[in-house]
C-alpha cells in the first residue's frame, strides 16, 4: 500500500557521512547523560513498599497520586488493577535521616507501618470508603533481580535478532542493523537519564519493543536492497540503497505515522500510568526511523556491502556450449 510514489530516487547515501556524525553525536551525549546522571530507578527496581486500597467507585488515580506526592513521597507509582475500584500504590522506603543508624528490621518495619498509616488518612480526607486490603515490602533483592531479568532479556533479544539477520541476509547487515538498534536503546535511556523521568518495567517493555520495531524497518529497506540488487544489475550500490529507501517511504509513513498516533493518544490521554511507556516509544519510534535509514543503511555500505553478498552471479556462457565436435 503506498499513499504516493516519488519517481526520482533522493540521494540519501550522499549525506550519509552528516547524518551518522549526527548520530554520532547524539549518542555520545546519550553516554554521557547515562554515566554522569544515571537512571531513576523505579521502587520495583530499587525496593519499596507496596499498598492495595480499594474504593466504593472508580478511583482517580491521578487525584490519588497527587495526594500522595502532597506528604512529600515524590517517587510513588499509582495502577489500578483486576477493576476500575482497586488501586496498588507503590512507595520507596522511609527516608532515614542524614547521618542516622541504619535502623533495624523492627525499626524499619514500625516506619513503614506510620507511612502506609499517613497515606491511608490522606485517601480518606477526600474517600472515606476507601479501604486498605493489603501491604508488602519490595526488597532490594528483589529490584536486584528485575534488574538483572531486564538485562539479560536485552541482550537475548540483540544475540536473537543478530542471528535472524545473519541468517537471513548476511553478516554485514547484521552488523549494520544491530548498531543502529542500540543507537536507538541508548537514545532512549539518555533522555530518561538527562529529564530523569522514571525507569518502570512498563519503559523496559517499551525498550524491548522498540528494538523489534526498529528490526522491522531494517529488514523492510535490507529485503528491497537485496530485490534491487536482482532487478537493478547495472546500477552501484549507492544508487540501490537510495532507490531502496526512495521506494519505502512511502510505506514507512503509514506504519510509523499510524503507530506514533496510538502512541500519542496513550501519552496525552493515558495518564501517568502509561506516562512512561508511551514517552519511550515516542522516542524509538522517532529514531527507529532515523537509525533505520540513515545509520543502518549507511554502516552497510561503508562495510562492503555488494551484490556478491546475497546474489549469486549470473554464469556466463561458455562459447564452446553447443557446438558441434
């Protein structure tokens, strides 16, 4: 399906060298946000305690987080789950004062009891139907492992699509589209790190999605270079690769204009549930198409990509064939 057709090919692989120092750039900056400011971790990575309230009605939780963040709990996470009335609350552990003991376990447990207390009395100033079900504390060890979980189903996910890529076309594309699928990773946790906006698991789903979606354009533009490659035999390899990106602009419009479309409606209109994930796919989405054109493409070529790597040529014919002896 195509909306338009341009008929000229626009010469993308001309400036190749502008847009990956632009790249280039970007991610050193990403990098550099990374290691000097860091991630805000979630309380289901750092530990916490955790609330489950339930009200009469459909609860707000935006008003709910709110009051919350008004007893000065900055870092509190509010979801409905199961139905619309009931709401988990998740809190970071009490703040101990500045050069005071670690307290005990005991201590610590009477702590978080007198917090979970002043939440549930602020919710009942404007809802004093809501009801408190149940408590838990996340430990440490716990955000321990999310975290670990999380990394290492990223790098399955990259071994996973650098093999698919191999496979199906050959190493160098690998090579090309992996790095521009981790430009676009690391894009995205450099503005979590630089706006220190919160990093859930909702943002790591969101993360892992993009690379999938980032692989998908790769292999569209990869799969056309390589008809190219069959149909355009006396053209260069710079001129497959434009004509390659030329004609699928068209259908990249429609896939990620239709999807940034959804993903704006979840920011806009999903509240801060939803805050998270949807800011990270505005971004991967933004710079999939960007690192899929421009990088991908470019890392290709300026590894040797050629018409050998995935054609095989055409044999010539022996002039002795057919002759008579």
């Amino acid at each position: 399906m195509e909306l338009f057709r341009i008929k000229r090919d626009i010469p993308f692989m001309r400036h190749a060298l502008i847009f990956n120092v632009i790249s280039a750039v970007t991610f050193v900056a990403a990098v550099f946000f990374l290691l000097t400011r860091g991630l805000h971790l979630s309380v289901e990575f750092t530990g916490g305690t955790s609330m489950e309230v339930s009200y009469s009605q459909a609860a707000d939780t935006t008003k709910i987080s709110e009051t919350i963040k008004a007893l000065g709990l900055s870092e509190v996470v509010v979801q409905t789950f199961g139905k619309a009335q009931d709401v988990v609350i998740r809190m970071p552990l009490p703040k101990v004062a500045e050069g005071a003991a670690k307290p005990t376990e005991k201590e610590l447990n009477a702590m978080i009891t007198a917090q979970n207390e002043r939440v549930l009395n602020a919710l009942k100033v404007d809802h004093p139907d809501v009801k408190l079900q149940r408590t838990a504390l996340v430990g440490a060890q716990v955000g321990d492992e999310l975290a670990h979980d999380g990394v290492m189903a990223l790098l399955f996910v990259i071994v996973g699509v650098m093999a698919y890529l191999a496979i199906r076309f050959e190493w160098k594309y690998s090579v090309s589209a992996i790095i521009a699928n981790l430009h676009d990773v690391v894009i995205i946790l450099g503005f979590f790190a630089f706006f220190q906006w919160e990093f859930d698991l909702a943002v790591l789903a969101a993360v892992l999605a993009v690379l999938g979606y980032s692989v998908n354009e790769s292999v569209v533009i990869f799969d056309r270079i390589r008809e190219n490659f069959l149909k355009m035999r006396k053209a260069t390899v710079t001129e497959v690769i434009d004509n390659a990106i030329t004609s699928t602009i068209s259908r990249t419009i429609i896939t990620h204009g239709s999807t940034q479309m959804m993903v704006l409606s979840m920011l806009l209109f999903g509240g801060p549930t939803l805050a998270g994930f949807a800011k990270a796919l505005t971004i991967g989405i933004c710079f999939g198409i960007y690192s899929s054109v421009f990088v991908a493409a470019a890392i290709a070529m300026w590894l040797g990509v050629k018409r050998e790597d995935l054609i095989k040529p055409v044999k010539e014919k022996d002039e002795t064939d057919g002759a008579v002896v």
